[in-house]
C-alpha cells in the first residue's frame, strides 16, 4: 500500500509504512512522523512473528492483517511485500445500540 493508495481509503486519517526492520518509511495525516506509534506496530507484528502468528514474507504463513478497534477510530495493519502498513480511519457504527 503505497500512500497514494492508503490515501484513497475510507474513512482514512492516516497512514504510515514500516520497514521491516522497524524503521518509518513514510506516513501522512494523523500518523505523520508518529515514530512511537511506528515503534509500537512493528513490536507487535515482531511479536506476532516471533510466535507464528504474523509474516513479514508473502510466501510463508500466518495472518497477512490484523485490526485494532477503539471507540471511534481503528487501526487496519497489513503486511505485504517485507513491509508494515498502517492505515487509521474513523469508526462509524452502523447499529446505534452497538456504540
């Protein structure tokens, strides 16, 4: 997802792209240069890759996307092609009773 792609999501805020090593490669909106938020996302798919559960290769298993839900805004992160990407929208419950 490069940022002309994460800036065509829905609902997007921000967006950042994270080396596989842990370094910001680029990011923009509410995320721009948010290096500790950067930090935190590359931990926790470092974790999940440490465990099985995530995987930095398109070619090995594990989830390739996980999301982190809060009241009004979520985090999707992907992985894909050695790279974490991060897009923040807005959340927007369709069921008024679910809020």
């Amino acid at each position: 997802m490069s940022a002309f792609a994460a800036e065509k999501v829905n609902h997007q805020v921000g967006f950042m792209v994270i080396h596989e090593k842990g370094g910001l490669i680029s990011s923009g909106g509410e995320l721009e240069y948010n290096e500790v938020l950067a930090d935190l996302f590359y931990k926790m798919v470092k974790e999940g890759t440490d465990k099985g559960l995530l995987s930095l290769s398109d070619n090995e298993g594990g989830f390739k996307k996980l999301t982190v839900q809060f009241e009004d805004h979520f985090y999707v992160v992907a992985v894909s092609n050695k790279k974490i990407h991060v897009v923040k929208r807005k959340y927007y419950p369709t069921d008024p009773a679910l809020a």
